[in-house]
C-alpha cells in the first residue's frame, strides 16, 4: 500500500485501565465503494491506535462473501448493508439466523439508480417513459441490485412501486457486485441498476449509462450502510466494540468537517486497496456534486455524509424497523415479525451513546421520521400498517421472485 499522511492531530489519549480493549487487532470488511471511507480513514491514518486498536481492512468482493465471514467470524466486524444485518439475524435467505448487531451508521444518501445507454438513446430518460416502456414493451426490462435484502433492492423496488411498476413482477432483477455494474451494463446484461458510488458517476464517464434518480431523491437524509457484527463480538468484547465505535465516529467527523478533507478522504479510498477507482468518479458525488449524464447537473441538499455532528450514526431503531417493513412487504418475511423486540436487539443504542458522549457528540432520539418521495410518512411507530399501506406489494404467500 502507498504511504499516505497521517490525517488525525495528536489531541487524543491511549484507552487503558478498565476501558481497555479486550481484542486489540480486528479484521474489518468492506466493499470498493466511496461510503467505506470512514472505515478505511479510521483504520489508514491514525483515528484507531489511540483507542489501543489495529484495524485490518479486508476488501470483500461481494456482499454474500462478506455476509459469510462475518458470521463465521473470519470478519470482526464490517462495512455493511442495513438489510444484510437483519437478513442474517432473521434467517433470511436459507442460511441460519445469527443473533447481529449494528454498532453505527456508517453513511447516509449517495446511492443512485442508473439505466442503459441503450434505454438513453430510445428516449428513456423521464420515470414516465420508463413506466410508459415497461408497461408497452413485450420483453422485460432486467435491473441489477447489490443483495437481495440489501439497501440497494429495498430503493430499487420502493421506486420502481412508486411509478406503478411491480418490482417482482413487471420487471426482472438480479444481484450483481457493486463494482461489475458498469461491464453488465456495457454487456448489455443489465437494462439499470441501483448501487453505491462511485459506479453510478463510472457508468456515465465510460458512456455505460445515466443516472435518472439518487436515493437521496427518494428519502432525503435516508440509512445506508452500518458497522455490523455479531451479537456475540459484542457481548465477548464490550470494550472493543465501544472502541471501535469512537475511533469510526472520529474518522467519520474529520470527513465531515470541510471539503479539504473530503477531497483529502478521496484520494485515499480511490488507491487500488480500496476503491480503485479513478478519483475523479469518487470526489464528485463525495462533494455532492452531481452530473446525471443526461444535461442536468446540480449541488445536491442530501449529499453523502458521513457524521453530521453524530446525525448520520446513531443506530435509529426506526431505521432497522423500516427495512423490516420492506422484507414483510415484498414476501420476504410471510409474517409480520415482532417488529420492536428484533429492532432493539439489533441496534446497539446504549453502546453507541456512551461512545458518542465521551466524543461529545448529540445522542439524538432513537426514532426518527421521514418522509419519502410517494409522499408516505413515516415514523416507526405502526410498522405493521405500514407495511401493509402500500398499493402494491406482495404480502401474500406467494415466492419471492430474487434468490437469496
């Protein structure tokens, strides 16, 4: 790896004593894409050893492989999507349940939903003529998500049913790597897909494709991805867990603070450990500014962030009860689980406010509300209703149409 600059002043002391780690040296995962930055700042330069840490990062090429170790425990802790945790806490997808925890919200906003060049050029270019095409065209049109309980196919699907198009039934989908969506669109696999950055900006820079919607669009200020483990890391090594928690807060912050050190973030992640990706697809939409491919260009109001004064990282229990509102509403749950008990063993509420307190960072409410671009609210507190509120979805027993 490159040598880089330390970016962290010496205004921090070592943990020792009773708040010393119980494991000093973790594997953490995480996938090329921009919003890993917090975790590569925390482990690159210098955010974890005054919290008595060695964080090892170890780059996944897919979210399944990451699933996988992490709940084998070849993976301390990782980068994940918030559907993935509670997939693998719920049983989701064949594979036993394993009791998971969320310690921190790792980003929120700057996901994007990307169509074909092929679709570009026969006028495709509006969410009407992509209802008006779906609904006229004799051959289905196949889009790509990252994980079939991931962030990535709950945006996809909640858009798709926001123009009246059935997610499972009017179009295919597939999982795909984040970071082969640009080759299945250029292989013509793939008619769109919904990812993180930067493979929506690449897609447009490679003439792949255009962006037509962000996620941001869809729920301004929405969960991405968290820090994820399992229950049991947690209750073997509360120290650890709390540490680790304050060292990403404070890489997270220093990301935060200005776009000197966003760019600075940029050219870290964008080396070929890491993203490997040109710097000029990452920094862009790091910085909230926003080329479509399509004539439009803007400064985005919900950019990506990354901390927001502990705004982005609180484990709000509202957000872990959404995505289980979207399993119950497209068939991946047949019942509605108990909503409330699953959502407060999973989010590490109580852990993450002592890690944010001693940083003195604002512990906000743990329910939030929000409301998302079909004009529904939401807050958390009727999960059930909720998730059976919407025009179309699938609640009955019928298969689910991904494998998982």
């Amino acid at each position: 790896m490159t040598e880089t600059t330390p970016l962290l002043s010496d205004d921090l002391v070592w943990v020792a004593g009773s708040d010393a780690p119980e494991k000093t040296a973790l594997n953490i995962g995480f996938m090329p894409l921009t919003d890993s930055a917090s975790l590569i700042v925390a482990a690159t330069q210098g955010f974890a050893q005054p919290y008595g840490l060695t964080l090892n990062l170890k780059r996944q090429a897919s979210w399944a492989t990451l699933r996988d170790k992490l709940v084998t425990g070849e993976l301390d802790a990782a980068q994940g999507l918030y559907g993935l945790i509670y997939g693998i806490h719920l049983g989701l997808g064949g594979n036993p349940a394993t009791d998971m925890a969320v310690l921190m919200g790792l980003a929120q906003n700057g996901q994007s939903i990307n169509l074909s060049a092929r679709l570009q050029r026969s006028g495709v270019t509006s969410a009407e003529a992509l209802l008006q095409y779906v609904h006229h065209s004799r051959a289905k049109l196949t889009f790509a998500q990252t994980f079939p309980t991931g962030t990535h196919a709950m945006w996809l699907y909640y858009w798709l049913a926001s123009l009246g198009i059935h997610p499972l039934k009017d179009v295919n989908t597939v999982v795909v790597p984040p970071s082969q969506m640009v080759a299945h669109l250029q292989a013509g696999r793939i008619d769109g897909f919904c990812a993180g950055e930067p493979w929506g900006a690449h897609a447009i820079d490679q003439g792949m494709g255009f962006t037509l919607a962000t996620s941001q669009a869809l729920w301004p200020d929405h969960p991405e991805k968290v820090l994820g483990c399992t229950r049991e890391f947690v209750e073997q090594y509360p120290n650890t867990a709390r540490a680790l928690v304050m060292a990403v807060l404070e890489a997270s912050r220093f990301i935060d603070a200005s776009d000197e050190n966003k760019c600075s973030a940029a050219q870290l992640i964008s080396g070929s450990d890491y993203v490997d990706a040109p710097l000029q697809t990452i920094q862009s939409r790091f910085l909230g500014r926003y080329e479509d491919g399509n004539g439009h260009a803007w400064l985005d109001a919900h950019p990506l962030r990354f901390c927001a004064e502990g705004a982005v990282n609180m484990p709000y229990l509202s957000d872990g009860l959404w995505f289980m509102t979207q399993f119950r509403r497209w068939g991946l749950l047949r019942e509605d689980p108990d909503y409330q008990a699953i959502a407060r063993a999973v989010q590490q509420t109580s852990l993450y406010a002592d890690a944010a307190g001693a940083l003195g960072l604002a512990v906000p409410d743990a329910m939030r509300s929000s409301t998302l671009l079909d004009g529904k609210p939401w807050d958390g507190h009727d999960p059930a209703a909720y998730a059976r509120s919407f025009a179309l979805h699938s609640l009955s027993n019928e298969p689910h149409s991904a494998a998982l």
